[in-house]
C-alpha cells in the first residue's frame, strides 16, 4: 500500500456538512453561524441555555510524547474520542487553533495526523475563522493608542521607560523580538525600546477564551494593565479608552 501523508489523507476525505455535525452533537442549523460549508461557530443564546445541564466528563490529553518535537498530543486525542465514539459514547474533540508561528515552524500544523485528525486541516492550520488575525488587530490597537497618547500630550502621565504592552504578530520573527520604534523624526513620536510577541501569547487571546460573554469580555479587557506612572501607579486600557475599540475588533 503506498504511503499517504497527512495532508493527502486530509484532502481524500469526504466531509459531512456542518450541520450535520451539529445534529449529531444536539446543536439546532439556527444555532450554528457558518464558515463555508465545513466550520461554524456556536450562537452564544444556544450556549447559555445549557447552564441547567450536568456537565459531561472531560477528559484531558497533555504532556510532550518521547519524541524529539513531541509529536502525538493531538493525533492522541482525535484518536481517541474516534474510539469512543465507535463504541457508542457521545464525544467531541475540544482543541485549540493552531498558531501560523510553530505551523511554519520545527512543530508544524496542529490538527493530528493520520487517520486521527481535524478536517479541514489545511483551514484549520491556516487562518480558519479569523480569529487570531482579529486579536492581532484588536492587541495592536491599544499599543497604537499608548504611543498615539504619549504623542498628544501624555495627559495620564505614562512612564515611556515603564510601557509593558509589546506588540505582537502570529508568525515566529526572532528580528522583531527586540526593536526600537519611533524613528524617523518628531512626527512618529517617541523612540522608545519595545518589540513583538507572538499573536498566542497575548493576554486579549487568553481573555478572549475566558470571557462569558461581551460585557465580561470588555470589562476583562478594559482591566489590562498596559504601563505604569513614575510613582510606579498602573495605567489600564480602560484609561485610553481602548476597551470598546478592542471589544468591536473582536
């Protein structure tokens, strides 16, 4: 038999719509917000009306496997809610999106491999959603608006030495790790060090995972500390009026 890769594998199969998927996992077509024919997202009223629910059991696949990229996490886990599926249980795999970065990178994509992975894989492994280009944006707006503000005046007497919000982008970029921005001349502001991160390290990625909803979304947000004062006081994204702004991009 002649050897398949992952992405020919992933390629040959034949996909059922998503609300087909949906119907299997008890999701009505009209709680479902479609991206093409193959992904959607889950209404937020379809979410909340499942609090009264027992929650199900959840089992959790981590740790590196004994290889020299620890490979297998997530072929792991498709792996394994396949099998339970196959014998009659009701399960769903729950994984996160794949970060550009290590896709390009040594690790590669993050979707499985084999027989055991997500389809589909190369949307998936990509740009899927949107949703880390929109936290891209939204985290680099309010790094705008800190420089935009030190500009103007600096009215909330922000310290440029005492700035921790850095800027970031989803690819791995080791040049733009540490960089110094503001040259050029007085109408680009003020040269000050700072650099990138990349887009999954960013605290808008892990509160937009742990926000209710919108109000606790914006609220968690506004909270960010992004520089401190000279008498060492914070100075949140709330302060720049940035948390609505971050809000509408996400």
């Amino acid at each position: 038999m002649t050897h398949r890769t992952d992405i020919e594998i992933a390629r040959a199969a034949t996909k059922k719509p998503i609300q087909e998927i949906g119907a299997r996992l008890g999701i009505p077509a009209e709680h479902l917000l479609p991206y093409g024919h193959d992904k959607a997202k889950i209404a937020q009223p379809f979410i909340a009306s499942l609090a009264g629910r027992p929650e199900g059991r959840l089992i959790l696949c981590t740790a590196i496997n004994p290889t020299p990229a620890g490979e297998g996490k997530t072929t792991t886990t498709v792996g394994l809610v396949d099998g339970l599926n196959r014998i009659g249980r009701k399960a769903a795999v729950c994984i996160r999106e794949a970060s550009l970065g290590p896709n390009f990178g040594m690790k590669g994509g993050a979707a499985g491999g084999g027989m055991a992975q997500v389809v589909p894989m190369e949307e998936m492994n990509l740009h899927f959603t949107g949703d880390f280009h929109a936290i891209t944006a939204a985290h680099n707006l309010l790094a705008a608006m800190i420089d935009n503000h030190i500009y103007w005046g600096n009215e909330l007497g922000i310290d440029d030495r005492r700035i921790s919000w850095r800027r970031v982008m989803d690819m791995n970029d080791r040049a733009l790790r540490d960089i110094v921005v503001g040259l050029g001349g007085v109408a680009n502001g003020f040269s000050r060090q700072t650099g990138f991160d990349i887009t999954v390290a960013s605290e808008v990625m892990a509160i937009l995972c742990l926000s209710r909803d919108l109000q606790d979304l914006e609220r968690r947000l506004g909270d960010i500390i992004v520089a401190y004062r000279r008498d060492r006081s914070p100075i949140r994204a709330r302060d720049l009026k940035a948390d609505g702004a971050m809000t509408v991009l996400l």
